[in-house]
C-alpha cells in the first residue's frame, strides 16, 4: 500500500486526500482564491494527523482539470513542487472523473455523465463508464453550450456535477441527477490510488494542467450582449 498526498483545487472546493495503509485522511473546504493561501499548511496538517511526513510520500496526485484556471495553477505548482523536492512521481486524476466517481458512490450507476459549470455561461462535460473495476472514458472532457449538451448526450443515464443546478433550464429534467457530490476529498483519494496501481506515474515536470478553453471571461461587449 502506497503513502499518496492527492489534491485538487479546480473547483470552489479546495480537496485534499492521503492515502496510506490506515485509514485514508480527508480533508475539504473553501478554495478559489484561498486555495493558494491555505494548501500547503492544510497538507502539513493532514501529515501530522497521520503521523508521516513529506519524506514518507511516495507519489503526489493532482487534479488537472478541466476546471477553474487559477485553481487548476494551484494544484499543479504545489504537485509539481513537492515532487521536484522530494525526488518523488505524479499522478495525474481527471478533475470531471472525480464527480463521476463521488456520483457512483451516491447511488448513480455505472454510466455517467458529468456536467459542470464552466462559468460564463459553458459546462464542462464528459462521459464515464465503470467497466472491469475501473473507469473509462466514454467521450473526453470538452467545454459545451448548455443547450448543445443537452441535444448531444440524449437521454443519458445518470448526470452528476454543478450544472445541473446551474444550467436547469437549459438541461431540462433529467430523472436521474446528482448536483451535490458527497465527498471530492474521498474521491480523489480513490482515483489517486487507482492511477499509482496502473502505474500511472509521470515525472514531477509533467504535472501539467488540462484546461480544454482558453477563455477566461466575457469581453465587455459579450457581458452587455449577454445582458440585453
């Protein structure tokens, strides 16, 4: 049983995971903007809590996206600079597999959907499906308009994420929806290890975030657009 730190920060929700032989310490709050402040003191707490330290690690997980910009930055520095130091592998976790796989363990099924919220007005959406005790992915992360998710994917089976409550007009009822995820730190945590026994390692300079757009935000024009 691999020693893994796991952290994500692609969302207003800042999780951090470590994995060991004992009992698995979780820890979720507030991220954004804060997530660069708090990261680091967080993950020394986490380490005493388990009585380990960084030179007990044995890989950093982190989550590369798609998501927040700012906070996928976060996540991939501090990865990529505890790994740098500590001579230790990434491992990379899909930040939209995190919300198929927090939906799972809420009673979703084995083919999920996950739409997130992608700010001005986008989602984030990809296709899961648990096979052989792992997760595949159906269709690859890619940015959507509500409305376009929602005559592609059909009638899909289970959807999970932050759209869903966003975008509930544009997505229209769906029967089987979880907007809520019960625990990204314990997800992240799973998929982290799941990556290390694949042997899904890769070296500290490759921890490197997904981004899939490279727009920020609306123009002045397109928010005055948007408004009329």
């Amino acid at each position: 049983m691999p020693v893994l730190l796991a952290l994500d920060s692609s969302t207003d929700t800042m999780a951090l995971a470590l994995v060991s032989p004992g009992p698995s310490k979780l820890f979720e709050a507030a991220g954004g903007a804060k997530a660069s402040a708090r990261m680091l003191p967080e993950i020394k707490a986490l380490l005493a809590q388990a009585g380990l330290g960084l030179g007990d690690l044995d890989a950093i997980a982190f989550g590369q996206g798609p998501g927040a910009f700012t906070g996928l930055r976060t996540a991939c520095a501090v990865a990529q600079g505890l790994a740098f130091g500590l001579g230790k592998p990434v491992v990379a976790v899909d930040s939209l597999m995190l919300v198929a796989d927090d939906a799972r363990e809420q009673g979703a099924g084995d083919d999920v959907w996950v739409a997130m919220d992608a700010r001005i007005g986008e989602i984030y959406a990809a296709h899961y499906r648990w096979q052989d005790g792992a997760w595949q992915v159906a269709e690859a992360p890619a940015l959507y308009a509500p409305e376009a998710l929602a005559a592609h994917w059909g009638e899909p089976a289970a959807v999970a994420g932050t759209g869903l409550t966003e975008y509930a007009q544009a997505l229209g009822t769906l029967p089987h929806a979880w907007p809520q995820a019960r625990s990204r730190a314990a997800a992240l945590g799973r998929l982290a290890l799941a990556g290390w026994q694949r042997g899904e390692l890769r070296d500290a300079a490759e921890a490197l975030p997904v981004y899939v757009r490279d727009k920020v935000a609306l123009t002045t024009a397109e928010r005055e657009q948007q408004a009329a």
